[in-house]
C-alpha cells in the first residue's frame, strides 16, 4: 500500500489570517514509495552504513557501502565493500573490500555508470593527526563491477582547499556523480567554508570523467547558511530533461520555508525529518523543494531513527527503489522503498 497524505497541490499559496504561507507538499516521487526491508546486517564485529546499487549487464544487483569497526571510527576506519544478489530481497553475498586503507578512510560511495565505464565517487578521509578530519573527494573507475577499479591519479579530485564566496573550503564530502546532457561530467557535494559552520551542497565539473574537476565559480548552488540551517546527502540524477536532486533534511528546512516553528530536535544530527527532492533546469538553479522521501517511523511504523544517504536502483533507464541508510536500526545498513509507477510530470 502507498503511503498517502494531503492532496494539496505543491507549492500552492494558502490564505491564512491575510498571510501568504508557503505549504511544502509531497511529491508524485515520495507518494509512490511503497516500503519494502531492511537489509545488509552487520556480521556483530563492524556497522554497515548506507547502499549505493546498480545492476551490471546481467541483471544482477551489486551494492557497494561502508563498514567501520565497532571499536573504530568512520573518520578514519571505514572502507568500502561490495555485495552482489540476485534481487532487492537477497540473499546478499560479501564479494569482498573493494577500497580500503590504513592510510585513509572510505566512506559513503555513490556508484553510476557512463557508457562502458563504472564510475564510483566516494568520501575520501586521508589520515591526518595535525589536522584531524580532512574530507575530500575522490573516484574511481572500472570496465566491470567485480573491477579491476582504477583510483583517478587527480585525487582527491576536490580537495578541501581553494576558494569559495571569499572563504576557504575546509570540508568537501557526500559525493554524487552525474553525466551531464552537454557532454561533461558533474559532481554535487557536501562543502563547509571558513566562512560559517554550515552544510551547503556546491558542484565541481570536468570534461572528462578522471578529472580533473573545477568548482562552479557560483557555488553554493544549494544552501541555507544565511538562515543557520544545514542541508546535505546529495542524489542528483539527470532524468526527462531535467536536473533532479534529493537531499537530507538535516535542520529544519521543509519548516523554516513554510514559515512554522523550528521543531524541538531541529539541531539533532541526521535525519530525523523527512529529506527535499528539487528540480532544476540547468543543475544551478534549484529553487523550491517538494518532500521527496519519508521517515523509517513513518514507512514501517517504528522508533524514529536517521533516515540518510538516499540513492537510487535504476532499471532500464528508470527509477526503481530508492535506498536509505538508517541509523540506530542496528545491525542493519538501512533500507529500500519500491518507487511504483512514479509519474513526475503530475
């Protein structure tokens, strides 16, 4: 069963006491989630964290993901593995580790393919004790999921280094790849400047898939630092002509923009709200958000935990599930929605 709320038309102006309030709705891409199970358990010794699926030329489903150790961090322990099934349900096989370092931690992979070529972009944590938590940027390639997988000699192709709207980016994470219609090669990400504290989602580009990548000279292109809010997790994807982005509602935003108090819990960490789906026409300009998926509390009926990390399993050029880490639901590494006959063009 779809799980169903207001009717109101999105976006629409509502006249309430002579004020115009903005109502944020559902959008046809979160009313058409049907839940479906948690899966990836963690083997009791380490936690598994978010999925990144795709399915290889023969229709079997590959999910890549963190596990950090028990007794490690993801700062600076995690490692990126692989796990293959013959559908969503499983039963999930461990292939193996497929990016893993003692001198660096990676994290939060975003897999996409591009021609022949597998394109994997990932939080890349190079060990650092001076300077503590250095996240930037990084990709690999391979002609098979089962690799051989190629690091891009211009790693970390964004570093936390340069400039940024007269500050200093210190922090660049939470990758997102898109193969642009104009030929060149996009990747959204989670930035934070010496300018403030806050999340914001900026975009570097590249004409070739390697790199290396150059900073859109307007980034942010999606931020709400002037109203102390955070916004991250990015899954843009180039569908029907447009630009699409789906994102974690980190703080507060759906409430903020719709003019209604902050919810007691708005500075808790993660995702403890439903996340924002956006359009755009060119991938800079997003303007206003629809709610683009719900909470585990909301999808299954249980304790509120951190719905995260949203990605998308595609099926002959259309979205299938979409995929959610969640936190606190030990030992799981999140969950899957069915995405059933969405129609984005309501």
């Amino acid at each position: 069963m779809k799980i169903m709320t207001m009717t109101l038309a999105v976006f629409s102006f509502l006249v309430l006491s002579s004020e115009r309030v903005l109502a944020i709705e559902e959008s046809s891409f979160c009313e058409s989630h049907v839940p479906g199970s948690y899966i990836l358990p963690s083997d009791g010794d380490s936690w598994t964290w978010g999925m990144a699926p795709i399915y290889d030329e023969a229709g079997k489903l590959h999910i890549f993901n963190s596990v950090i150790p028990n007794k490690g961090s993801w700062i600076k322990d995690s490692k990126i593995v692989h796990w293959t099934a013959d559908s969503v349900e499983g039963p999930y096989t461990l292939e193996g580790d497929l990016l893993s370092s003692d001198e660096a931690s990676y994290h939060n992979p975003q897999i996409s393919k591009v021609d022949d070529t597998y394109v994997l972009v990932y939080l890349y944590n190079k060990h650092n004790d001076e300077n503590g938590s250095m996240q930037e940027v990084g990709i690999a390639t391979a002609k098979s999921l089962d690799g051989p997988w190629q690091e891009s000699p211009h790693n970390p192709i964004i570093p936390a280094s340069g400039e940024m709207g007269g500050a200093t980016i210190n922090h660049a994470s939470n990758p997102t790849f898109v193969a642009a219609p104009d030929g060149k090669f996009r990747v959204y990400y989670k930035s934070m400047t010496t300018k403030h504290k806050f999340r914001e989602i900026s975009l570097a580009m590249s004409d070739q898939i390697e790199g290396p990548y150059e900073n859109h000279t307007g980034n942010p292109v999606l931020s709400y630092a002037d109203k102390q809010l955070d916004i991250e997790d990015p899954y843009a994807f180039y569908y029907k002509d447009r630009y699409w982005m789906i994102v974690e509602d980190r703080r507060g935003v759906k409430d903020m923009l719709e003019g209604n108090p902050l919810p007691a819990n708005h500075k808790n960490s993660g995702g403890l709200r439903p996340g924002l789906i956006y359009t755009s026409k060119d991938g800079l300009d997003w303007g206003l958000p629809e709610v683009g998926y719900l909470t585990n509390e909301m999808y299954f009926g249980e304790k509120l935990a951190r719905s995260e990390r949203p990605h998308i399993l595609w099926k002959d050029g259309r979205p299938e599930y979409l995929f959610l880490a969640c936190h606190d639901k030990d030992p799981t590494a999140g969950y899957y929605v069915k995405i059933d006959q969405w129609n984005e063009e309501e």
